[in-house]
C-alpha cells in the first residue's frame, strides 16, 4: 500500500512541477500555399543563438541567405502539415520555401513561394520559444511577388517597355491620364512593392502600419491636389486593369492612403522615431577635376541608393525606370530611378540636366508636425519647373514654399544633392541639408572635401544642426558610424585625388560607389551631366546581400528613354 501511494505522490508530482528546460521539445505548424506553383516544401528550422547575457539574435536576411545554416531541414512533397521533434529547450525561427526547380535553394529568378512563421500578418520572423513548453500553430503563408512581364505593354499615355535589360515606365499626358496609364500598367507590382517593403519590411507589422502610419499619413500630410488627382488616377487605372486589389495582410483593398505610403516612405522617420540612418551616399565632380578625363570639365553626380532591402528582393525585382512627359504648359520632363507607385520621385533629372537625388538625414528633437508635403513630390515639382540656371538661393528659395508646421521642408530629416551641367558657374552642385523644423544649403568647399569643383554627402548634417567641434555628433546625438566611414573614406580619396591631380571620370565614380557601399545598395546611378548620359547598377537576384555598384552598368542616353 505504501509503495502504491509513493507511485501516484510521484506522478502526481511529475504532472504538476514546471518542465525542466533540459528536455526534448516539439514544434507543430502548417504550410499554407494559395498560388498555382507546385514543388516540393522545404521547411528550415533556425536554432537562435543567445549572448552571454541571455540575450536572444534574431534571425537576419543575411542568415535567410545562406549565413546561418538551419539546425533542422525538413521536406514536405506538398504544403501542409510539418512536425520537429527532439528539440533542445531553446529558441528558434521557421522559414520555409517551395523549391519549384528543385535545386534545393531559395531562388528569387523566377522568385519561389516564400513564407515565414510570424506572431502577426506583415511580420517579421517571429521568435518560437520551446523553453517552457511545445509550440503548435507555427504556420508559414507563402507568397510570390508577381515580375514585370516579359514582353512590353502600351496602353493609351504610357508604356512599359525594357529598354538595355532594365523595365521603363513611359508615362505621357496629363496627370490624370499618366496615373492611369500608370495603375494600369503596374498595378500588381505597385501591391507587391506596398506590401513586401513598406508594409512588411518597413513597418514589420500590418497592425503597426495600420495603428502608427496610416492616421499619421491621413492627419499630418498635406497633399497638392495636382499630386492627390494623379494618385486617384493611379488607383482607378489598377482597378480598371482588372488586378486582384486585396492587400492580405490588411485583409483589404489597396487604396489611395497606402499608395501615399509608398510615395511617403522616408516621411516613417517624420512619424515615428527611427534608429539613426546608416543608408545611401552621393558625389559630385566638375571643372578641374574632370578636365583632363572624356567629361573635358563636365559634371559627374552618383548616388548609391541604400537600405530599402527586403528579404524578397521585391526593391531588385521590381525597380523601375520612369520616363515622364507631362502635357501641362512649361513642364518639363523627368526621368526617375524608383518602384513602382511613384507619382513623385527622390532619385531624378530633368531633360535640361538638372538632378535631384535624396538621402536620409537628420533631424532636431520635437514634436510630430503637420502641413507635411511629401519630398518625393516637392523634388518632382522642382525637376519639373527648374532646370539648367539652378543655384543654391533659386533652389532654396523655391523649396520653402512646401514648409511644414515645424518651419522646415524636408520632414523626414533629409540630404538632398542638387547638380546641373557645369558651365563655368560658381556652385554647378550643392546640398540642401533639413528636417521639420529648419534646414541650410552646403556649398562646395564648406567643408571638407576643400576643393571648389566636388561636393559629396552620406546621412549626417555638416552644417544644419552640426557642430564642427563634436564631429561625432549631429543635434546632439551621436552620428551613424556607417555614415561617418562612408564620409571619411569617399572624403579622404578625393582629397588624395586632388593633391595627385588626378583627372576624375566614369572610372573614378564607379569606384567611390564601390568603396562607400556595404552590402545594402539596392541601385546606383551615375550621371554624366554635360553628356546627359544616365548609367544605372541594379543588384542581382541571388539570394546574397545587395551590392549594385559592383554589378553590370547600363548606359541611357536621356532621350532614348523617351522614344516610344
């Protein structure tokens, strides 16, 4: 009788004390696939390492590329139901894919069903935690962004067309009938850039974007009507084309605020507090240092841009040349380096050479403002109204007509290059440097790089809201290290270039692109201003990290991405 009751005291005791972390785990999900691909599953379970601190690293797009091997793989023939066993007590991630051609690797050409386990629709890899317990309902959605199609398309005021490998958006009109031209178009592809990259990428969150951006974007914008008719266009030519309009992870229709979050991306940082931006760099050389090259004295801008790198590589898959001629009187026409969606642009040139490119900056401490104009659109209205007699006071004094509530231009805290064809002025290149609250232009020789004929930016301030004797810090707070290298180094080889007298070209561009970039360049773009030669690097669709300036170069003439 007493050995009985010591039996069930210590089953009874088994079922009711805390699991101890040393023993096996389960994971249990399902694979959820709506498309017509078929292929076999493969289900990579990711083991997270912990610090030392007990700290857990998530898993990163590096890791999803190749840099982590999973601990455990499974293959399913088809999607559906998938099942680990004999796991440590530790904390994992879940990726899967559908291996279509069967090589047993992601692949983005032609892009594989891919899905991840997250806590919420538009998440990011969640964290599994098997230390307490099992873990069941661990789904992964897979999905597909859609390509641009192989061959061109025309419809009335616009056409997509590939011109030299890359697609051309042609848009012609007015503004209402180059928004529909331009929804008709590109309309599956401006739902996969809005919902892979801003919403998933950007935001990580449907609930997020919907609870923090999308009031922000309705209450604190002030769009010109001119911009809101097009957008309306843009919309009425989606549906019209006749796409499948539901965004699923808003389990809704795409609609007008969410294609003002795409033109609106960099205003996130006005809406929200963001990390200090470690993203895009950009030069300028003329005169003197490009007299001895083939430019003979001509402008060179370049521009890498970085950052906007999601996992899908939807920001490779999906950029977009556009090609703009507007019918209304005195307008000029653009070209723009963007995705699709983009009524207004922060990558552009005019056809008389004029160049206006963006890159995330600052910003002071203060309160979210509001009369907020977008600068993806204040930059198109300039391109499309100023041009070759640009100077640093014409510029600024155009822009300040878009301040905001806070008294600056550019929301978001930003660093805009502007250039123009090089003939003998004074300032061919200059940059605007502002926030919500303020802003200053920088001309050559300000600062450092000395010489009068170059001009170069990354993503902090050297005038607005900078101290010369804190170097390290930008309104106080400490600078990017990644902007600061980027600086240091594109700064120190054109210095080292002017002591040598060294004559600057296409070469030499190609190579400060090279050396400030760190695996997050999605694009790069060189423009030969005297020449009005666009050459343009797009990242490749390996699953690897993102390095265009190292890539294939193509060569536009302005005009020919303009011939219909």
């Amino acid at each position: 009788m007493k050995a009985r009751f010591c039996i069930i005291f210590l089953t009874i005791l088994g079922l009711t004390c805390p699991v101890t972390s040393d023993q096996a785990r389960s994971l249990y999900g399902t694979i959820l696939y709506e498309g017509t691909d078929q292929g076999p599953i493969k289900v990579l379970l990711y083991r997270l390492h912990e610090s030392s601190e007990g700290k857990v690293r998530r898993l990163s797009k590096r890791d999803v590329y190749g840099a982590e091997d999973p601990y455990k793989i499974l293959t399913l023939d088809k999607p559906g139901s998938y099942y680990f066993s004999n796991l440590p007590a530790k904390n994992y991630s879940v990726v899967a894919f559908m291996d279509v051609d069967k090589d047993g690797r992601l692949d983005f050409n032609p892009p594989e069903p891919l899905g991840w386990y997250a806590s919420q629709p538009g998440g990011r890899y969640s964290l599994i935690d098997l230390t307490e317990s099992d873990q069941r309902n661990v789904d992964c959605l897979l999905r597909t962004p859609a390509p641009f199609p192989g061959k061109d398309k025309r419809i009335e005021h616009g056409a997509l067309r590939w011109i030299h490998g890359l697609p051309v958006l042609q848009l012609w009109g007015t503004a209402n009938e180059r928004g529909y031209a331009h929804g008709y178009l590109v309309g599956k592809q401006i739902i996969d850039f809005f919902e892979f990259y801003i919403v998933e990428d950007s935001w990580n969150s449907a609930k997020r974007y919907e609870e923090i951006f999308v009031p922000f974007l309705e209450n604190y914008l002030n769009c010109p009507p001119e911009f809101l008719l097009e957008c309306d266009a843009v919309i009425k030519g989606m549906k019209d084309s006749g796409i499948d309009m539901r965004v699923k992870s808003l389990e809704r229709e795409f609609n007008r605020t969410d294609l003002l979050a795409v033109n609106a991306y960099i205003e996130r940082r006005a809406a929200f507090p963001s990390r200090s931006p470690s993203s895009c760099t950009q030069f300028a050389f003329w005169g003197a240092l490009t007299q001895d090259s083939p430019q003979k004295g001509g402008l060179i801008a370049a521009r890498n841009m970085d950052g906007e790198c999601d996992v899908r590589k939807v920001t490779v898959s999906h950029f977009l040349l556009f090609a703009v001629d507007p019918a209304e009187p005195g307008y000029k026409r653009w070209f723009s380096a963007m995705w699709p969606g983009f009524v207004g642009t922060i990558s552009g040139i005019n056809e008389e050479g004029f160049y206006s490119m963006e890159n995330a900056g600052g910003t002071g401490p203060g309160p979210v403002v509001g009369n907020i104009v977008p600068c993806s659109w204040v930059q198109r209205n300039i391109l499309e109204k100023e041009g070759s007699e640009a100077t640093p006071e014409k510029i600024l004094n155009r822009i300040e007509q878009f301040k905001c509530e806070g008294g600056g231009i550019t929301a978001p805290g930003s660093i805009i290059l502007w250039a123009v064809p090089f003939h003998n002025q004074e300032a061919p290149a200059f940059v605007y440097e502002g926030d919500r609250f303020g802003g200053a232009m920088r001309t050559p020789a300000k600062v450092m790089p000395v010489h009068p004929h170059n001009i170069m930016a990354s993503n902090h301030h050297k005038v607005y809201g900078y101290n010369p004797d804190q170097p390290g810090l930008s309104f106080g707070k400490p600078v990017s290290f990644s902007s600061r290298w980027r600086y240091e180094v594109g700064m120190n080889e054109l210095e080292a270039w002017s002591r040598a007298g060294k004559a600057l070209g296409l070469t030499e561009a190609k190579r400060l692109l090279q050396i400030v970039s760190h695996g997050s360049t999605e694009y790069s773009v060189i423009f030969l201003a005297n020449q009005m030669k666009i050459l343009v690097a797009v990242d490749d669709l390996k699953t690897d990290m993102w390095d265009a300036p190292y890539l294939s170069w193509r060569e536009y003439q302005f005009e020919e991405l303009f011939a219909r």
